[in-house]
C-alpha cells in the first residue's frame, strides 16, 4: 500500500481518488477550498462536478497542505494549468529529490510557453515528474469503464512505479520515455476539440470534424517534433486517442464551450455556461506563442487564435482554411 496526496479535489482529483483507493492506497485530497472540503467530506461525492459517484469513506479531504503531504510515497497533482507554478511552488518545500510527482493537469504555461513538468521542476528541482495523460474522462474512469494511458517520464524506474500504481482491471497503463510529447499532444488536443465544438455548434457534420481531427493531429505532431518529441508519440494514446475522445465526447467541457461559441455565444458566455476550467482557451493563447517561436505553420490553432482573441467569425475561419492554396497532403506547412 502506498499513501498518496492528490493536489486538487475537481472531477479528475476525486475521480482518481475512488480509483486509487480501490487499488488498496492511502489516499488524502488537498483543495484550498474549506467549503469543497467539508462538503466532500460529509456527502462523500461531489455533487456539482461528478454526480452519482460515491468517494469511498477511506479517502481523506482536507485544506491543511501539511497534513496532507506528511508520508506520501507520490504526489498527484490535478490542478488547472495555469495555477501549476503558483501550487508547485507551495508543494516545494514538502518534497524531497527524487520524490514523484504525478502530473495529471493538462495544459502549456501561457505567459513563459513551457510545459507544465518544466514548470514543476522550476519550482521543485530534482524531483522526478511523471505525466500522466491518455483519452480517460473522469466521468468513466470513476464509475470502472475500461480506460488506457500514459505514464510518461524520461525515467522508465519513476514511470514503471506510476504504472504500478494506477493499474487496474478497468484502468491500463502504459509507459513512455516521451513526455514532451505526452505533454504537447495533451495540451494541443484541447485546442482541436474546441474547433471540433465549433463545427458542430455552426451545423456542420462528420466530413468537417474528421477533417479538423486528422489536419488537427498533423499540426500538433508538426510543433511537438519541433521541441523534441517523438513523432511516433501522436499516432497513440496522448495524440490521437485523446484528440478522438475529447472532440467527440458529450463529457468534453472543450467540446462544449466550441459548440456554444459556434452557436453564437462569446468565449466569456461559453465559458460561464460550461462552469468549469476551459483549457483549450489557455492552451491557445499559449501555442500562438511557440508557434511565432518556432516559426510552424498551424492554421486551425491560428484561426482558433483569432476567433477567440481577435474576434474573428467563425464561419469566416472556416472559409479562410478551406480556400488555402492548394497543397500536397504530406507537404509540412500547414491545412
């Protein structure tokens, strides 16, 4: 049995949480929120984000940091993207060389455009962080149905021992030695799927999302081999398979709000119907950034730019990608 602090107690936290404690760990869950803590703590599910799943009574809730990193074997963190930095900095002083970390948030830092395990080390150096990422919404994996990741660190002892872990009869788990590219494509996936909500929220139909699908997975493939990832990365479990299951899922918040974007509402209203942390957004102002940098063509993640900060119409965005000059499907630079 190993004892675990989750850093985060939203659908994700308390999901991996009934997961983890199924497995037989120890299991405590930090939320900086005293009213989501008592409330977790009497009800045992969490109403608002994960309804009807029912949080076994070993699994602890607390606000005390301390308390609930004293003893870990790992740390679980499960926070919006953008708040890493400022929560890693706040674990820092609880952890040791050589701790692990598990990385479950998905997203890129917007202001510096690092990934999130470059962010955790900055804040807590020597620890070895394992990404864990893969198409696995927390609606299913809490209630047991069949799910497949990632456990992905250049460090195969630290990704071996997440494996061990997380591995369930309903939860697999593979590992990798790739995390930029577990990172990017579970970062840049969130973008598509906003696109993908857009299509289908203007009306459009299955031609159209395929389309944004296959030509999305080639973009994030194309900026992910430029930071050093491993093409072969985007063609499994963190590429492809989570770009399918968050363009396509009614469980996808990124889904969601592009759909009501597409049906007219601002990225603020969608935002607000959605009631939860868009990542897509974020992770959009933040690749508009690499992309400058390294000079990669990305169209859809450009249009996805300009409609949501630029205020762009949809349905000029769609026409501008379709009238592109005409190209070979394998040409590198772009739809």
């Amino acid at each position: 049995m190993s004892v675990v602090s989750i850093i985060g107690a939203g659908s994700w936290g308390t999901s991996l949480s009934v997961l983890l404690s199924n497995n037989g760990h120890q299991v405590r869950v930090w939320s900086r929120f005293q009213e989501e803590v008592d409330l977790l703590n009497r009800e045992r599910e969490h109403k608002e984000k994960l309804p009807g799943v029912k949080v076994p009574e070993t699994v602890v809730f607390t606000s005390d940091l301390k308390a609930c990193l004293e003893g870990h074997d790992f740390v679980v963190i499960v926070l919006p993207s953008q708040t890493v930095r400022e929560n890693a900095r706040l674990l820092a002083p609880y952890l040791s060389p050589n701790d692990i970390v598990v990385l479950c948030s998905k997203g890129i830092e917007e202001e510096s455009g690092k990934r999130l395990s470059q962010v955790v080390l900055e804040e807590a150096p020597g620890v070895r962080v394992v990404a864990l990422y893969g198409p696995s919404h927390a609606e299913e994996v809490a209630i047991g149905i069949p799910t497949t990741v990632v456990a992905a660190c250049p460090d195969q002892d630290a990704a071996m021992k997440v494996q061990d872990l997380f591995m369930s009869p309903s939860f697999r788990v593979y590992t990798s030695s790739d995390i930029i590219g577990a990172e990017i494509g579970a970062a840049l996936k969130n973008i598509i799927a906003l696109c993908a909500g857009i299509s289908d929220g203007l009306g459009y139909g299955d031609n159209s999302k395929a389309a944004l699908m296959t030509r999305g997975i080639t973009e994030i493939a194309r900026l992910g081999t430029a930071m050093g990832a491993n093409a072969k990365t985007f063609s499994g479990l963190t590429g492809i398979g989570d770009l399918i299951v968050t363009c396509t899922s009614r469980h996808s918040r990124n889904w969601r709000a592009g759909n009501l974007i597409g049906k007219g509402y601002t990225p603020e209203e969608a935002v607000a119907s959605v009631k939860m942390v868009v990542e897509g957004i974020s992770a959009t102002r933040a690749v508009k950034g690499l992309m400058d940098r390294y000079q990669i063509s990305m169209p859809i993640c450009l249009e996805a730019y300009r409609i949501l900060f630029e205020g762009k119409d949809c349905r000029k965005a769609v026409y501008d990608l379709m009238t592109r000059r005409k190209k070979h499907e394998s040409e590198d630079t772009g739809w």
